[in-house]
C-alpha cells in the first residue's frame, strides 16, 4: 500500500507541469508569457510542497527538491524576461509571414514585424533543469510511501507526467485568446501526450495491490464499492475527453480551440478523480 500527502503531490504536479513546457517552449512558436504564466504557477505549487513537507512530513530529499525546482523556474523565468526584446524566432516568421500575405492579397504594404534585440532568444533547454531537479524529489517520495518500490516510483513518475500534460493543455488553450494565430499543433501535441500518458497511469494503478483490487471487493473502499467505480468513471472519462477534445481540434473554426480548452477543463477534474482516488483508496 501507497501513503500519500499534498507535498508529493504538489511537487508531481509542478514536476510534470514545467516537464511539459519544455515540450511547448521548444518549438518557438508560442509567445513567452505562455512561458512566464507557467513558471510562476507550477514554480509556487513547488514551493507549496516545501511549506506544506516542513508543516506536515518532512522528506529532506524530497523537500530540498521542491525548493530546487522553484529556484530553477524563477531562473529560467527570470532569463526569459531579460531576453524578452529578443522575441520568439516562430512567432516572429508567422507574423511576417501573414503580412506578406496580406500585403499580396490588397496591395498594402506594411512593415513586418521586426526584433527589437538581435541578441539571442530564451534558451528552452533551461526549462529541463526544474524537472530534472524535480523527479529527484518524486522518486524520493515515491521510496519513503511504501508498498513496491519499483510499483511507487512508477505510479509517481507517470502521475507526474499525466497530471502534468493535461494541465499544460488546458493553459495552453487559454493562451490562443493572447495568440489567435497561433498553430494548432502546440496544443495538439499536448493533448496527445495526455491519451499517452494515460496509459500507463492507469495500467499502473490497476497493479495489485491496485484499483483491480477494490473493484473486486477484495480492498473494501469504505462505500460499498462507490469510490472503485467512481474511479473508474474517471478513467473513461478522462480518455473520453481526450478523444472529444482531439475532434474538436479537427474543426476548422477557430471557436474549435475554445470548445477544446472547456473540454479539457473537464479533463482535469476527471484526471485528478484517475489519480488521487486511486491512490487514497490505496493508501
């Protein structure tokens, strides 16, 4: 059996959420508040994990972690802010690119869309080192929660991940209202690391001793069996979100991107009922 606390928590969470920013930030395509929102957001969950690990069940590893990885996204944040004039290399060829168009289409010339610093841009790979720093901290609260040690660092690491892809893709939804003419792709891609992801979060907690467990009887949930097919409504839910949120990206206007974000909205709450459900049962 599984402990589990709000500091893991916290920190799988802000892991897996600054995880995927790499994963957005690495194309240059989408503007840097996008970066900036995130880091601040997951930075504070880190540090909600260091407050909440001291107050309640101090891990050093895992606490120590919690501070790197809020250390880490403020320097990355804060070096995104410095190279801001720099701009965003994919932002700025699709800008030029529309007014190019524009300018064929009605013969109004206008004047691209220029750096204002011909320095270098934000570097993405900075935004490795929170994660990096961050999955010390999950591995180290997954070996200290009990139960297989193999079976904990696994359902963590995925938790993180999953937990992490499907709320990068929620925010990142939101940010097409600041960049309407952004790519579907950005948010594509994370919705498809989401269906990805799920996978093993959910194969992972059907291990015995696993949610296989309490929707057998064999693990008494305290309601009758209610929270076991509650959480398995939550499993199919989740996928089915997925599913409506990937056809709904298929559709050409552009309200298709907002039907998207309110889908994954749901997603979220659904994909917390998938992990933190399991994982109190199985405590």
């Amino acid at each position: 059996m599984i402990e589990i606390d709000a500091a893991s928590v916290l920190l799988q969470w802000a892991t897996g959420g600054l995880a995927f920013l790499w994963v957005t930030t690495r194309h240059r395509q989408v503007g840097l508040g996008y970066g900036w929102l995130l880091r601040v957001v997951f930075g504070l969950m880190a540090l909600g994990s260091l407050a909440f690990g001291l107050r309640f069940n101090p891990l050093p590893v895992r606490d120590l972690a919690a501070l790197g990885v809020a250390v880490a996204a403020a320097a990355a944040l804060a070096q995104s802010v410095v190279r801001k004039d720099a701009g965003v290399a994919g932002q700025l060829a699709l800008a030029e690119a529309r007014t190019a168009r524009v300018a064929a289409q009605t013969g109004i010339d206008r004047t691209p869309t220029a750096k204002q610093d011909d320095g270098p841009e934000f570097d993405p790979r900075l935004d490795l080192i929170a994660p990096a720093i961050g999955l010390i901290g999950v591995v180290a609260a997954a070996l200290a929660a009990g139960g297989p040690a193999w079976l904990a660092v696994a359902r963590f690491v995925a938790g993180a991940a999953f937990l992490g892809a499907v709320s990068d893709a929620m925010l990142l939804g939101h940010w097409y209202l600041v960049q309407p003419g952004l790519s579907r792709e950005p948010i594509s891609e994370l919705v498809r690391w989401t269906g990805i992801t799920w996978v093993p979060e959910v194969l992972l907690l059907l291990v015995p001793t696993g949610m296989a467990s309490v929707l057998s009887g064999s693990i008494d949930d305290g309601w009758g069996g209610m929270l076991g097919w509650f959480w398995a409504a939550s499993a199919v839910t989740t996928i089915g979100l997925v599913g409506a949120t990937v056809a709904a990206l298929r559709e050409k206007q552009y309200s298709a991107v907002m039907a998207a974000t309110g889908l994954l909205y749901l997603a979220i709450l659904t994909a917390f009922g998938t992990d933190l459900v399991a994982r109190a049962l199985l405590a």
